[in-house]
C-alpha cells in the first residue's frame, strides 16, 4: 500500500525513481508522482492512474535533477486525483508519506490560523505545511523537518525534499516500513528492498520512531528520543528481488505455478531430516492465531489441525479486531502473528499489544527483516519468494505449510503424536509437491468452465472442516479478481439462511475431498441441486465417481492424505478465481482499490 523512492544521485534520478515506482506497483495504487531538486529549484510531475500516465507526462514535461522523490499513492483521504497525488509541495519543501495522519484536522485548523491552507483533500499536505511555516520562520530544513515530525500522530513513513538543497534529504518511520539503501557517492531510501534492489545491495532498516539525514556522504540515523542511533546493515539478495514474469501472462499465473518448488523449499528447510523448530509447546496452554485477509484463513485452517492433531485449544482473531476486544491473555499462552508481508499495520498494532502479555510471540512471515519479523520472540520464515500478485497465492500455501508443522511438533512435544505417527504425516508432507503438479493439470478443465462463471453475479463456496476456511478464501479470491459477489459457507450451515440465494443462476462451488465429512457434503449438495442451483464438485476421482453424476460440473483433483487436502484444493481454488477474471478482462496482478501490503490502519 503506497510506495515510496528517494535517490540522492550522480545521474539524472527522474528516469530511475519511475523505475523504482515500476517495481513497487505490486504494493497497489491508483496515482503516482516525482519531485526533484534541479540545481536550486524544486519541481514535481503528477499523474492519475498507472504510472505509464506518469512516464508520458515526463516525456512532454520532464523534471532534471539529480536527487528526487517518488510516490504510488493509494487513496485513503481523499479520491485519486492529480491535486491529492504525492509529493505534497508547500514553499520549498516535497514531500511522500505512507500511513495516516490521525491529527491532521486539528493540525489544519491551526496552520489555517497563521495563512497556510491545503490544496488537497489529503492528510499528508499537512506535513508539508508544517514543514514550510518552519522553514518560513526561520528554521533549517533538517530542523523544520524535524519539528514537524514531532507534531505528528499516527502512522507513517515520510520523505522529504527541500528546495535549493540538492544534497539533502530526511526520512522518518512509525508504524510503516522505511529503509536506507547505500551507494558509493549515492544513498537511497524506500519503502523496502525491492524498490531498493536495482541501485544497492546494502540495505539499512529504520527502527520503530527513527528519523535518517541523508547526503551523498551517508547517513545519520536519530532514535524517537532523539539521540544518535546505530543500525545494522544488511546485505539482500538481488537476485530474490528480481520481479519477472518468467513467460506468464501474469505475476499470479507465474506465482500459482510456482507453488510446487517453494513448498519443495520450506519442506527442506523444516523437514531435513526429521522436524526441525525452534518452538517447544510443552508447556503452552491455548494458541491465539492473528492475521487479516487471506493469512487469517490460513490461521483458520490451522486452528482445525491444532486442536484436531495436537490437542491444543486455539483461537483465532481478525487482527484489526484484537485490540479493540480487549482479549484476556496469559502467560502460559502463545500468540502467533500470520503475514505476508511483515508489515500489515493491524497485524503489527495486534503483535505491540500483546507483546508482554503472553509468553511468546511468534511470526509466521515471507519477508524476514520485516517489523513484524524483528518485534516478535520467534519468527519462522514461510520461503515463498517475492510474490507481486495481489491476490496471494503461493505465500498462502507455504503460510499453511509452516502452520501445519507448528501443529506437528506442538503433537509431538505434548506426546499426542508418538515418533511412527510423526514419521508418517512427514512422509505425506513430502510427497506434497508431487501431488501439487498433479493438481496444476486442473487448469484447462477450469479455464473451460470460466465463460460460463464470468456471466454469475454471484457464486457461493461450500466446505466442511478443514476445507470450510477454503470455501472462505475461494469466494475471496474470486471477488478480489472478477469483482463477482462470492461468498464462503461451511456446508452445514447452507440450509440455515444461503440456501435462499438458490436458484439456477447461482454456481455453487463445492471443496469436498473424499474425507470422512464427505457423504454429509454430498447431502448438502443434494438440497442445492433439489433447487435447481448448478454444483461445481471439485474432488478426487471416487468423490466424483460416487456423488457427480448430477452435478453441472466437475474437477477431478488426485487424492491426498485428509491432513494435507487444504494446501491442495487451494490450487483449484485459486485457478477459478484466475481465469475467471481473465474472462471478465479485469486486472489479474492489480484488482481496483487492493492494495498487497496494508500499512494503514
């Protein structure tokens, strides 16, 4: 969500913060824009829409200078457009920003007072506001930046810019994620490394309330208190930043494809040999599972193998709810953190308030030096790759993964689960990836049924179990992609009000592997088809055997083990969602108004 690009440079930087931009699309936006220093003079370019709007902008009107900033800016206050698209100017200060400024009214009204007024609907005008009355009164640029940080409630991430000053420029973080990258004779700064990858391979990773000079020379790095701070540098792999499409037509194509090898990963980074993690659940009385979107149905799927294999009562909440419940927590209980990214803003805000609380906190994320990676006591890497799709795909397969093998050793650690049965749900696992490339074949019997699911305004989801969480991500991914109305039901509670919604218009979706729910599945189907509604029945070949004769359609999946059927039947999930968009002629890679990584409230 949003992005932003700082390069203080040798070479013109219009050019390479648009690519930088280029490489941050995956983060969602509906606007972009620059702001350089030419010598002494401070100019910006903006435009509405994708950033080629931007580049053909600068071809007609481009923007000299060696030190600049860039935006992807998804709207939170105010609608996208040109006036509300970042940088914000004000006198002689540029400036991006990621987050939400919660004071910014109050703020307003009192710069309204002394004369300075927003051109914008946004909450970022005020920080350039604030920054220029200061440099109006008198103050240095790094001083005005400064105290107008001070001022400022909620969360962000914020770059600034400064007229006749070519060798300057200052960052800030709370709440979102800021890095500084270094160059020789260059520094950088971005929102994470991806942007950063194509300049450095040495990266810096601004702590919680950090403020960073930047010059050519280097960086000085101050804490919230205001002291100097010292911060490790890291080297990234560039190579894992790389973001192509590998002759797919999409990211998500590619990303679905992908699942096989990542999954081939993460087993042999957790199954070498045996189980190897650095958790023992001995003397842990209940699990709290947090996560938002896609990551809290994978929390949902594991509540089912937690409870079911090790015996370990385990709840699960929607991070942005968290908080605000007020959960009782206790030292004998664990809280585990879901997310992709490592920077979801509820997920992170959840993680602060019940750190302390409980006896650990652990992480289950794709990006290791993420926030949410470096705050918790233990975070456990799910080694999908980059993933740039909006939609997740394989980060939701290897977050199910890691999930499933923290419910193996919490069995194993509280003796439910003796050394031969370990051995054996270990085998399973790593057969998985082979039964992963079986399911791919189910592509081209879904792309048929897509023309037909394109012409639905609304389709409803159906599972039980483990696969009830599916039935929920299923209809996620459907309506994220093809903006179809989706919904999710466990396949029990069809007849206690969805049922209404039938009629022979409505496709029902049915997950339903031939498991020990599977014949109080096909029943429910029944009560669908009695109405008329068409039944897709995705199953193995003696689900469908016994119970597809007629059904509208069907999808023969290979049969698998009950414990590993949801990292499985995500696949044909996932290829619903994906050619049905493709149908429809929405974005795949970028739905409207989606953004991957969620850093605000």
């Amino acid at each position: 969500m949003c992005g932003i690009i700082g390069i203080l440079g040798k070479n013109e930087v219009a050019p390479q913060l648009v690519e930088a931009l280029r490489r941050l699309e995956y983060r969602g936006y509906d606007s972009a824009g620059i702001a350089t220093v030419d010598g002494m003079r401070l100019d910006r370019r903006r435009a509405v829409g994708k950033l080629v709007n931007l580049s053909d902008l600068l071809v007609h009107d481009p923007l000299r200078g060696k030190a600049g900033i860039g935006h992807t800016r998804w709207a939170t206050h105010g609608a996208p457009t040109c006036d509300n698209a970042h940088p914000h100017r004000a006198g002689g200060v540029a400036v991006v920003h990621n987050g939400i400024v919660e004071n910014f009214r109050e703020l307003r009204e009192e710069l309204a007072a002394d004369g300075y007024h927003p051109q914008s609907q946004t909450d970022t005008e005020v920080v350039a506001l604030l920054t220029a009355r200061e440099l109006d009164r008198g103050a240095s640029p790094r001083d005005a930046a400064l105290s107008a940080i001070d001022r400022l409630e909620g969360a962000f991430a914020l770059g600034f810019l400064f007229d006749a000053e070519p060798d300057l420029m200052i960052g800030a973080r709370k709440g979102s994620p800021l890095a500084i990258g270094h160059g020789d004779g260059e520094m950088f700064l971005g929102s994470d490394a991806i942007a950063l990858a194509p300049f450095t391979n040495r990266i810096t990773y601004l702590e919680e309330g950090d403020r960073v000079i930047l010059r050519r020379e280097g960086a000085e790095i101050l804490d919230a208190s205001g002291r100097r701070a010292n911060r490790a540098m890291a080297r990234i792999d560039v190579g894992a930043t790389l973001l192509d499409k590998g002759g797919f037509r999409h990211f998500m194509a590619k990303e679905i494809a992908e699942q096989p090898a990542v999954l081939a990963d993460a087993i042999a980074h957790y199954l070498p040999d045996g189980l190897h993690l650095p958790l023992d659940f001995s003397d842990v009385d209940r699990l709290t599972l947090v996560a938002c979107g896609t990551a809290h149905y994978a929390c949902h799927v594991a509540k089912y193998w937690f409870e079911q294999i090790a015996r370990l009562p385990v709840e699960i909440d929607i991070a942005s709810e968290f908080r605000y419940r007020d959960p009782v927590l206790s030292p004998r209980q664990w809280a585990v953190f879901v997310s992709q990214s490592g920077e979801t803003a509820d997920t992170l805000a959840a993680l602060r308030h019940a750190s302390g609380k409980v006896g650990k906190t652990v992480a289950v994320v794709n990006v290791a030096t993420s926030s949410i990676a470096r705050d918790v006591d233990v975070a456990l890497p799910i080694l999908a790759g980059v993933e740039v799709g909006v939609a997740s795909t394989k980060a939701f397969s290897c977050q199910l993964m890691v999930l499933l093998v923290m419910a193996l050793k919490a069995a194993h650690d509280r003796g439910v689960l003796d050394d031969a049965a370990l051995a054996a749900h270990l085998a399973d696992i790593r057969a998985l990836p082979g039964l992963m490339n079986q399911a791919m074949t189910v592509a081209q019997p879904v792309a048929a049924l897509a023309d037909d699911l394109a012409e639905a305004q609304d389709i409803l989801f159906l599972g039980r179990g483990p696969i009830y969480p599916l039935a929920l991500e299923g209809a996620l991914k459907l309506k994220e992609l093809s903006y179809i109305h989706a919904e999710g039901y466990a396949s029990g509670e069809l007849k206690h009000g969805p049922i209404a919604l039938i009629d022979a218009h409505v496709p029902v979706i049915v997950l339903a592997p031939r498991d020990a729910l599977f014949e109080k599945t096909v029943s429910n189907m029944q009560e669908v088809m009695a109405r008329h509604g068409r039944v897709l029945l995705i199953s193995d070949e003696r689900g469908i055997r016994e119970a597809g004769a007629d059904c509208w359609r069907t999808i023969r999946m290979p049969e698998v083990p009950a414990l590993l059927a949801p990292l499985l039947y995500a696949i044909p999930a996932q290829l619903l969602a994906y050619h049905t968009a493709i149908a429809k002629g929405t974005d795949v890679d970028q739905p409207r108004n989606l953004a991957k990584s969620v850093t605000v409230e």
